[in-house]
C-alpha cells in the first residue's frame, strides 16, 4: 500500500539526510578502504533500508516499487557501494521469496532479510551462462527430501556478506535450456557451499563480487520456490523489477554528476570566465541535465505501470537500456567537464566513471535489454497490439 504524501517526503528527505550527512563525506575512504563501516551498515538497518520492499507483515516498509525508486534515487547522490549494502535485500535477493515463496518460506525468512539480520544474494550467473541465462549448468538433483547441488556460480553481488542465496538450479537434466532450472534458496552455512575471493574489479568498490560453489550441497525441498521448471520465471520476474531499480540508480547518479559538473564549472575560470559560461561546456551541462530528467520521467512512469500491475518486460528492458547508458555519458561529460582535474581520484567523477561501467552490464547488459525490446515489439505486431 502506497504511503501517504508527508510519510513518503518525510522517508525521502531522510534517505537525502543520510546521504549528504553520511555517505557522501566518506565516499573517498570507502574507496580506499574498499568496505563499508560497520557502523554505517548499523544505521542503514536502524532506518529500514534493508526491508524498503518487504511487506509490513513481515517486518518491511512495503513500499510500493516507485517509493523504491524514489529512494534509489536519492541513495544514486552517493557512491553506488552504499545502495548495494542493502540492494540485494530490497531487490533480487529477496524478491523470488516475496513474489514466489509460500507461507513458511515468507515466515520464516522475511523478517531477519528486513531488519538486515540476514543478508541475501542472487545466484544465476555461471561461468559458462551470462547474457543465456537459461544455459545455466549449476545441478540440482532430487535425494529424497533433499536436492544435491553441483556446480558454480559466477560474479555474486554481496556473496561475501550473504546468508542466503536465490539460487537457479538445473533439476531436469533432460530439459537444456530455461525450462528445466529452479530455484532455491540456500543457506550459506549448508555443507557444501563455499564461498570464493572477492574479485578486484573497475569500480564500486566497498561492494563485493564472489564465485559461490556448491559440491554436494543438500538443500531441503522445503526450500524451492515455485514448483519445479518455474525457476528461470522466478529470475526474469525479479530481474523485471530490479531492471527499474538499477535504472532509478542510474538516474540518481546522473543528478549528482550534473551538480557535480555544474558546480566545478561555476568556479573554474579559463579565459577570463567561468568555464560554465562558455557555451561548448554549456552545452555538456544542458544535455546532461536534459538526459537525467528524461531518465527520471521514464523511470516514475515505468515504476507506476508496475505497481499498477501492468505488464512491464518491455518497459523494463528499454529503460535500463536507457537510463544506464544515459548515465555512462552523463559521467563521460562529467570527466570532460573537470578536464585533466576529472582524470585524477582526488575528484569524485573519477570514481564514478568507472563506478557506473558495471550498470551497463549487470541485470542483463545493453544488447540483452535491446533483445528483449526487440522481441517484446515482435510479439507486440503478432497481436496486433501495436
Ligand atoms: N517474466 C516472466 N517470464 C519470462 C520473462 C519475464 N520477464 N522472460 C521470459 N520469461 C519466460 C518466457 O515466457 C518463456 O516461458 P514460456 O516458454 O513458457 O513462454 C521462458 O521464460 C523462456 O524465455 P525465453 O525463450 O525468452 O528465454 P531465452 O533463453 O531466449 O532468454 C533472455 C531470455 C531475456 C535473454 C534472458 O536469458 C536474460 O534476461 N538474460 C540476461 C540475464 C541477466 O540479466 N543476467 C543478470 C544476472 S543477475 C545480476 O547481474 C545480479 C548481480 O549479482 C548484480
């Protein structure tokens, strides 16, 4: 259920608080330090951050997904290793156990990943299966009460940190593609799961990607979601969802960088002027500012139709294919704008630059969400509804 108006400013004016209060003078030492501060973490969980989208009964805020998106947006004015502290939680950690759990599952789990108490992850990803995620090899094999997994997972968001994982297994070996995987969740302390090394990667650091194997890991029955077969259903409904999300990020980080921009134009003065007052640079702000409005106005009506129940594939896919492209050249102008000054770390847009690379990639990259548009069109003309 939607919040009412001054409850919904009142959550975002404390998210911008948190923000500007918190995360933005520690940006720097985050980096360095490549982690969050426990304490940090402590005061994320105090203002529900972990539990935005799980409902009330179960401990959560509930929001609606475009209060979600209202929030990312507010956490994209900061180093995207803070939103991710808690993202998993909010989105594709949790969300196979919100929309496809049952009710022992929900009971059971729900309340600790809202309060931050367990923290989840989202295993799909293989070595051998990245944008064909339906190819995953990962086995899940049937043992009386219990399945066998076999297998390992690749590129885990939060995997170091996690308690619980939404894993997508194959349990029919005869079925190939998408229709023979499942889904699970998995405790990390199951004997058998074992988690690998941090990668070191371009950027968001403070936010961790893993391996996470399994050999002859027994996970319960009772730990499916969804029926056998329905897993890869599981994934791409919650990969929908978190397709606005990564968006919404995308978009907040764009309104950061514009300010960024603006602000160091204002002050650098080259010939005679403020660099800002030169149109070429200008023109780098305009469009900028132009493209993050756009990204905003795309992400708030494609979260509405989604809270309206709406179908969304297609509008998902184009708008992470827009708003994270958007902000990779909204980060671009950015380094352009500071000039030599944006190649070095001492500047925030350095960081960022390389920081909003992944978004392009994760989720699914651009070429997937183009693929998805495509076929969703084609479906679209064969029904006659375009
Ligand atoms: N919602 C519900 N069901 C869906 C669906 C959706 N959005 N998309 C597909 N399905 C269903 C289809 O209806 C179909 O079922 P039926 O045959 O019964 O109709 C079934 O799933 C198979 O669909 P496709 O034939 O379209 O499957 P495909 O193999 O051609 O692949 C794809 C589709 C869109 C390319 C998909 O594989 C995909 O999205 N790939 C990208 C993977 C991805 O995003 N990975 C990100 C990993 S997560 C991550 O990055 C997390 C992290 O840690 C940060």
């Amino acid at each position: 259920m939607a919040l009412d108006p001054d409850t919904r400013q009142q959550l975002i004016e404390t998210v911008r608080r948190f923000v500007t209060e918190v995360c933005q003078p520690l940006e720097a030492q985050v980096a360095a330090e490549d982690r969050i501060p426990d304490e940090v973490v402590e005061q994320m969980k105090a203002l529900g951050l972990f539990g935005l989208s799980i409902p009330e009964e179960f401990g959560g805020l509930g929001l609606t997904l475009e209060e979600e998106a209202l929030v990312i947006l507010e956490m994209g004015r900061t180093s995207p290793a803070f939103r991710s502290t808690f993202g998993t939680n909010v989105g594709i950690g949790s969300q196979g156990l919100v929309m496809f759990g049952n009710a022992d599952q929900k009971r059971d789990w729900l309340p600790k990943i809202a309060s931050g108490e367990v923290v989840t992850s989202f295993a799909l990803t293989e070595p051998e299966a990245g944008s064909d995620a339906g190819s995953a090899r990962t086995k899940a094999v049937r043992d009386g009460n219990h399945y066998v997994l076999n297998g390992a997972k690749r590129f885990i968001t939060n995997a170091d940190k996690a308690h619980l994982f939404t894993v997508m297994a194959r349990t029919d070996a005869a079925t190939p593609g998408p229709k023979g995987l499942s889904a699970f969740v998995v405790e990390r302390s199951t004997p058998g799961v074992t988690i690998g090394k941090p990668e070191k990667k371009m950027g968001q650091q403070g936010a961790n990607v893993c391996d996470v194997i399994f050999e002859d890991a027994r996970v319960p029955i009772t730990n499916r979601l969804g029926e056998e077969g329905e897993g890869f259903k599981v994934a791409m409904s919650v990969l929908d969802r978190g397709r606005f999300h990564i968006s919404a990020l995308s978009v907040g980080i764009s309104e950061r960088l514009v300010s960024e921009m603006t602000r160091y134009a204002s002050e650098r003065k080259q010939f005679g002027k403020p660099i800002a007052e030169h149109q070429l640079v200008m023109a780098m702000m305009a469009d900028s500012y132009a493209e993050a409005a756009a990204g905003r106005a795309m992400v708030l009506d494609g979260v509405r139709k989604y809270d309206a129940k709406e179908k969304v594939t297609l509008l998902a896919a184009a708008t992470k294919m827009w708003c994270t492209e958007m902000v990779g050249r909204v980060a671009d102008r950015a380094v352009q704008v500071f000039g030599g000054s944006g190649y070095i770390a001492d500047y925030a847009v350095e960081r960022f630059y390389r920081d909003v690379r992944i978004l392009r990639l994760y989720e699914g990259t651009t070429q997937i969400q183009q693929m998805v548009v495509g076929r969703e069109l084609q479906r679209m003309a064969k029904a006659g509804e375009i």
